[in-house]
C-alpha cells in the first residue's frame, strides 16, 4: 500500500514537471526498484535539467 501511494505520487509530481516541459529523471532506490535490483524504496529522487531550473522554480 506504501509503494502504491508512493508511486501515486510520482505519478502527480511527473505529470507537473512534463507539462512544464521539465527534463527530469528518477535516480536513487527508486530507479533501482523500477530497474528490479530491489523490492523496496523509501524515497523518491528526482533529478531536473540545469537548464531547466528556472521552469521548475
């Protein structure tokens, strides 16, 4: 059920920043956990564009 609110999250925050036109990516646990090298992350890690930075403020 965490995972699943987690992802929901995710989900929200990806649909804000790709309709700002914000490059970004997953990185950390999470890239790991949607790789399969693991069944659980903790967290979400984002990573944005440098070019980007003004779009996302």
């Amino acid at each position: 059920m965490e995972t699943e609110r987690k992802l929901d999250v995710l989900a929200d925050i990806a649909r804000a920043l790709n309709q700002s036109g914000v490059t970004w990516a997953v990185g950390g646990s999470l890239l790991l956990y949607f790789k399969g090298k693991t069944g659980v992350f903790r967290d979400i890690d984002l990573m944005v564009c440098e070019t980007d930075v003004e779009k996302l403020k």
